[in-house]
C-alpha cells in the first residue's frame, strides 16, 4: 500500500510540475502572411506567391480577395466553398459565412454584423482582411500600403538613409510590368552567388591603385598622409579607373535580373496633335500603337509616368519607409524627412511644411500612385547615395532610349550615374 502511494505521490507531482511549464502563453510575434495594395502577389510565411486580384483601397478601407486571404491562413482549396452569393470557408473547426453585398457574418451561425459589406469586383470577392482573419485567431495590421496577418505584429519602425544601394539602373518598357535591374557592386558584394568573383574583381584594382600610391610616396619622400587618407584615396581610385569601370559594368550585366512593376510605365500628351505624333511618326510609334498615350489637357508637354513605390524600392527604399493610403503616398528618409504625393495634385508636400511644383500631376492607375520620371528622380535621389559614405547621389533618369543607330525606340528606362557632391544632412 506504502509503494502504491508512493508511486500516486510521484506521478501527481509529475503532473503539477508539467502543468506548471504548459500554461499557454501568448504567441510571439510572427507575420503569417502580407497583401499590399495594388499588387497581384503576396506574401505567405516569407514565399512570395501570385493571384489573379489585387487589393485595393475604397472609402478609406482596404479589401483583399476573400480566396487568397483564406488560402493564406491555411484554408485548404475544398474548404472554401462558393456557393453565389454566399461564400463559407473552414478552418479548425471554424466555420465562416459571407454573402456579397451583406454586411453579416456568420461563424459556426452566430451572426456578427460588419461594418463594411462584402463585394465583387471583375468575379472577385472582397472584404477588408480584419473580420476572416480576427474570427480565425489572426490579428490584422494595416501598414501603408500593406496589410499584415499574424500575431503580435511589431510597430513598424521608419528607417534612416542612406540605405543599401540595391541596384543601379532599372529598365522599364511602356506598357510592361516588367523590369530589369541591374545589381549594385555593394549588392553583389552581399550576394553568396556573387561575392566572390566581385571581391576578385575589386581586389584587383585595390592592388593596382595600393601599388601607385607606394610609388607616389617614394617619390617624395617627405610626404606623409595618414592611413585614412591613403585607404580613401584608394576607394576613389579604383572607382574612376576606367578599367575597372569596364569590367565593373561587364560583371553587373551578367547578374540583371527581373523586377515585376505594380504598374506598367505610361506616356501622358497634352493634346491629340501630340497623341496622334506618337501613333504615326514617333521613332517608337510601333510600341505607342499597342500601348496608346494618355491625352491629359493638364499637362504642359509629354511626360512618362512610373510607378512610384516600385522605382523607390527598386533602388532600396525599405517598405517601411512608404506610406500609401490610396489617395496620398508619403516616402521618408528618416521619421522626420519626408515628402507626400497627392493624387490630381499639381504639388507634392514637404516635412518643412512647403511645396513643390511637380513636372505633372501625380496621378492613381489601377491603386498605384504614378508620379512622372522627372519628379520619380528627384524624390529617390536623395534616399539613394550611391556610395556608403552617404554623399555621392546618384543621378535618376527616364528618357526614351537611344538604339544602336541613335533612333528612339520609345523604351524608357532609369539608371544611376554620377550627379553631385551632398551631405545628407543638407537635403
């Protein structure tokens, strides 16, 4: 009997002690899945993955495609249910019921009443991601342009500049999503598949410019700069040996790779004279033929627009530092610094509390905020210096492309060169 007890003792312990270490406790933070605002991809545990629809702003609230936020949840294809009007999804347990153009919400037929209806936009279904994902044990955070999913999502924190250069030109075609980026030196340096051919290629030329500035020093003798100085001096040789410049740019072009635009890049003419220009005699009117201009009386000449958000985070602007309500894109360069598009408006907004006048009105296609190429250069430049030290800025530029022969194709495109010597703290 004493042993029986003894062994009751022992596992009641056992029992209390594993109780103790099992008490739930509150999820760490995670984000399970991402939809941004005009984009046809999403993000699901840090895999990209494509749909058919694309989220989008309306009265100031965001809807997602019903069937895409489910499946990003884990809701299997077989337990989405459509059934027109009526949509029911499920997942452990949890049965959800939605009808378009209904605002109730029936889980496991417990009726809950919306604040927003359900709709249909070209054979999509929509609703805002808060009520499927809150009434799956999801929280939902809305950080322009993006909605996160998850649980216990974190602030997002607004970063500084200078950020990493990502990429020194971006190739864009007028009527086409997509785009081709060609690498950094500094991304490819970053880059496991890269790194070591990029270090060889650099390396070299440190060696070379290393060797001259040892003979520079025996040929005078009194001369004694510091090992900082030296080391810049190196930096600054390399960069404008144009020998290394060749081979530098031969190497980046082996690595271009494709950047998918939230929008294609469009021509915009003032009248139809100019329209009718393009279509028939303009150098790259077989490209304006299948992607006619936009005639806009507003504007003071021609002008391409691109979009904005996929230029600036081409380049390496962090998404963070984007804000996009569907009506006002606001890009920082720190908390503090920042500029604001408004959509039809002839001006964009300063930190400082002043205003500039723009090349052309911003302007929204399909929920993307589109801001001609000359404004897009202005506004990237300062959040893109091209060298480390955060002084150098590049020059940003969208201009039809020249051919072998010299004659426009009617391309546009951006790239990165050389512009100007600016502390960061003056912009």
């Amino acid at each position: 009997m004493r042993k029986v007890t003894s062994v009751l003792l022992i596992l009641f312990l056992f029992v209390f002690i594993v109780s103790i270490y099992t008490i739930p406790t509150a999820a760490s933070p995670s984000v399970k899945a991402i939809f941004t605002v005009g984009q046809s991809s999403y993000t699901v545990d840090g895999q990209v993955r494509q749909m058919d629809a694309k989220a989008f702003i309306e009265n100031g609230r965001t809807y997602v495609p019903i069937r895409y936020l489910a499946l990003a949840m884990g809701v299997a294809e077989k337990d989405i249910i459509w059934n027109n009007p009526n949509v029911i999804l499920n997942l452990n347990n949890v049965e959800l019921k939605l009808t378009v153009n209904s605002k109730t919400l029936y889980t496991n037929n417990q009726p809950k009443q919306m604040d927003v209806s359900v709709v249909n936009r070209n054979g999509r279904t929509y609703l805002p991601a808060r009520w499927v994902a809150e009434a799956f044990g999801y929280e939902v955070k809305w950080q322009p342009p993006r909605v996160l999913i998850g649980h216990n999502i974190p602030e997002e924190e607004i970063q500084s500049a200078p950020f990493p250069v990502k990429i020194v030109k971006l190739e864009m075609e007028v009527g086409s999503k997509k785009a081709v980026a060609t690498p950094s030196m500094i991304a490819t340096l970053e880059n496991p598949n890269t790194a070591e051919e990029a270090k060889r290629i650099w390396q070299k030329y440190e060696d070379k410019a290393r060797k001259e500035l040892e003979k520079e020093k025996q040929e005078n003798p009194d001369w004694h700069p510091s090992e900082e100085y030296i080391e810049n001096r190196i930096k600054d040789k390399v960069r404008f040996d144009r020998e290394y410049i060749k081979e530098e740019a031969a190497f980046l072009d082996k690595h271009k790779y494709t950047v998918i635009l939230d929008a294609a890049p469009y021509l915009a003419v003032k009248h139809e004279k100019s329209f009718k220009w393009y279509l028939e005699e303009a150098p790259g009117r077989e490209i304006y033929k299948k992607y006619p201009p936009v005639v806009d009386s507003s504007l003071e000449g021609s002008e391409m627009y691109l979009p904005f958000t996929s230029v600036a985070k081409a380049f390496g602007v962090p998404d963070s530092n984007i804000k996009w309500n569907g009506n006002a894109l606001r890009m920082h360069w720190n908390k503090n610094m920042w500029v604001e598009f408004r959509s039809g408006s002839n001006y964009d907004m300063w930190y400082k509390g002043g205003k500039n006048k723009l090349e052309a009105p911003a302007r929204v296609k399909n929920g993307v905020m589109m801001i001609n190429s000359t404004d897009t250069y202005w506004t990237v430049l300062p959040a893109r210096p091209f060298f480390d030290d955060g002084k150098l800025q590049p020059l940003l530029y969208a201009m039809p492309e020249p051919s072998d022969n010299g004659s426009e194709t009617g391309k546009p495109y951006i790239s990165c060169s050389f512009y100007d010597w600016i502390p960061l703290n003056e912009i």
